[in-house]
C-alpha cells in the first residue's frame, strides 16, 4: 500500500466511536447493505427453488468479500480520506486503528469470504466475489487519481454481487445474470455521479480524478447521467422482451423508470447541488423498487 501514510502522518483523535462501529467503518457496513440485498436477489431470480442455507452463505460469503474490498481501500486511501472532510472520521484516518490492524482485517475478510463461498456454495460464485476485490482494490482506487474513466471500473465491481447470487443457484451464467449486471452497472453511473458532483470540490482537493477534469459546468456528467439512466431503461425492460416477465412488470418498470430518468434529465437542466441531490435520492428509491417488482412479478 505504497500510497497510505505513515502512522506518524495521520491525525488522531479520540476513540469515541468503539471497536464495533470502527469495523463498521473499516468494512463501509452500509454499502454492504446493499450487496446482501443485491445478492439475495440474484439468487432468488435464478433459483428454480431456493434452498435457504444456500442462500444464506451466498449472501455472507459475498458480504465478507465486499468488506474486504473495503478495508483495503481504506488502507490505500489514508492520505486522500485525510484530505477529505466528509471522511476524515474514519478509523484509520482518526487514528483510532492501526493500518496494520486493518490490513490483516482485510486479509482475513477476504480469505474467509472467498474460502466460505468455495467450500458451502460453488467455485464460481467464489471466484466472482474475489474478482471483486481486485477489482475495486486493484484497478478502481488507484485509477481515481489518474481517470474519471474509474467510474465504469468501480460500477463493474459493484455490478458483480447480484451475479454472484444468481452463480449461487446455478452452474453457469445465463442471459438473466447478465441482465441483473447490466441493471447495477448502468443504476451506479447516475448514483455515483451525482455524489461526485455534489463533492466535487472535496475530490478535487484530495487529489481524486472523480469527474472529467474540463467539464467545469457539469453539463458531461449530467448529460453522462442521463444516458444511463436511458441504458438502464433498456437493461430493465430485457426481461418483458425475452418473455420472461409479464406486462405487470412491464408496466411497473416503465413508471419506476420515467420517473428516474426526470430526475436525471432535471439535473441535466439543473446542475445545483440542491438538484444533484435529490437525482441520489432518487437512485437510491429506484433501486429497491426496480429489484422488488422483478422479485415479485418473476414467473
């Protein structure tokens, strides 16, 4: 981790949080949220029935991956989170964690997931979950200091979780496991770009390439953003077009859709902060809607 810093570099501050919420932290314990839900999702959808200890140890085996993958972005991270206000409170960073103590959290995270997923579920799902560590730790965090190109990089690590599910209950990949990585690859881009909008100016003090360095006005991220929020129109309504979903899904889906893509085209009118910010809210609403009808209208 040639870029943290030293432990004589970072500030420290008092250790108010505890251990557990410090781990919390490390392994970013919210976004896991939403790979447990992504990789539930992923499996239901390609279960022909569920066996829930299968799904039970698919879910915290892709869990144990991500938060490795956290972890060790941390530890990279430790100079440029510093720089940060809106993560100077994190463990490493406030000194309330050794960075060696968060290295060998991250190993053993990493290790145990992949380990877990190998041994209880099957080699593939495990191989997916680690190609998300190396991924995110390997090619995503050392590209945003250099590209904005990172973005697509860390949208594909985050696409993986839901295949890992579906490779749960299956020996291969089908049309349907990709359908589910289209739909988080493409919901990521206009979620991601308008946090990295919004705190464009704490990125670009730290050093991180989070947007087109020459796109002073935001009209390439927002026009960016709604490009994909048209992309991931066309992913979602893949299922109605192969016969696999009904007109119930396809009329939820059209308005879960329309309604996303306003909040994107008023961004692209709009580039405040105000409206940057309800275009996250929005992702963030979409999202559960989207996966929910899928689940609930699947044949």
């Amino acid at each position: 981790m040639s870029t943290a810093a030293t432990e004589s570099e970072i500030p420290h501050a008092n250790a108010e949080p505890g251990i557990l919420a410090d781990l919390l932290d490390l392994t970013k314990a919210r976004l896991n949220l939403l790979v447990l839900i992504t990789t539930f999702v992923g499996y239901w959808m390609g279960a022909a029935h569920i066996e829930w200890l299968r799904l039970i140890q698919a879910m915290l085996g892709t869990a144990l991956c991500a938060a490795s993958a956290a972890a060790f972005n941390q530890l990279w991270e430790v100079k440029v989170d510093a720089l940060m206000t809106r993560t100077l409170d994190r463990p490493i960073v406030a000194g309330r964690m050794k960075k060696s103590a968060a290295f060998w959290i991250a190993i053993a995270l990493g290790a145990a997931g992949s380990a877990w997923l190998a041994l209880a579920v099957n080699f593939l799902s495990a191989t997916l979950a680690a190609s998300t560590i190396v991924i995110y730790v390997l090619i995503y965090t050392p590209l945003k200091r250099r590209t904005a190109w990172c973005t697509l990089v860390g949208a594909v690590s985050g696409a993986i979780p839901p295949v890992v599910g579906w490779a749960a209950a299956n020996t291969h990949l089908t049309l349907g496991a990709w359908v589910l990585f289209a739909i988080l690859f493409t919901w990521q881009m206009p979620h991601f770009l308008a946090i990295a909008w919004m705190h464009r100016d704490q990125y670009r003090g730290a050093g991180l390439v989070m947007l087109k360095r020459n796109d002073q006005t935001g009209v390439a991220t927002a026009a960016t953003s709604l490009i994909f929020t048209l992309l991931l129109t066309a992913a979602t309504l893949v299922p109605f077009n192969t016969g696999e979903a009904g007109g119930t899904y396809l009329g939820g889906a059209l308005v879960i859709n329309s309604v996303f893509f306003l909040a994107a085209l008023n961004f692209f009118a709009d580039r405040s902060r105000p409206v940057a910010r309800r275009l996250f809210f929005a992702s963030i609403i979409y999202l559960p809607l989207i996966l929910g009808l899928m689940i609930l209208t699947k044949a």
